[in-house]
C-alpha cells in the first residue's frame, strides 16, 4: 500500500490526529523491535517500520482499545436489539 488517506485511518483513532499518531508510532516502534507485521509483506520489501504501522492501521489490524470497546459494545446492542425483534 502507499498513501494512506486520512479518513481511512482517523476512524480506528478515535477520530483524533493526535491519538492516530501515538498509535502508529507505538506500533512502528513494536515492529522495528521484531515484532512481526500484521499485514502480508511481499518478498524483498523495504518499507520502513511507520508505513507498515500506517498500513495495519489502515486494514483495521490496529485500533486503539476504547475504539475498539465501543465498537464491540455497538455489535452487542446490536445483536440484544435482534434478539427482541
């Protein structure tokens, strides 16, 4: 992947540039630590640690947990609302 737009990536943050950044960096800073990524690499690539971390943020392999608490608690209210129906 490239360019990654911002719309793409604000929504796993919280909406919020600030929290985007802090996790992109912890991420990239897992994987420059040896952490595998999270996304397939293709053979003899060379992107750096922060594009990889963009890239998972991106696909959705990395979200902040309150982003993703809520996300689940929606999916739950979501499934109690069906079972009434």
């Amino acid at each position: 992947m490239g360019y990654q737009p911002l719309g793409t990536l604000l929504p796993r943050a919280g909406w919020s540039i600030y929290k985007l950044v802090l996790l992109a960096a912890k991420r990239a800073t897992e994987i420059a630590d040896g952490q595998p990524p999270l996304i397939d690499l293709f053979l003899g690539h060379n992107k750096k640690a922060t594009t990889i971390a963009l890239d998972e943020v991106a696909a959705g392999k990395v979200e902040l947990k309150e982003v993703a608490e809520a996300r689940e608690a929606q999916e739950k209210a979501k499934g109690k609302k069906k079972e009434k129906e």
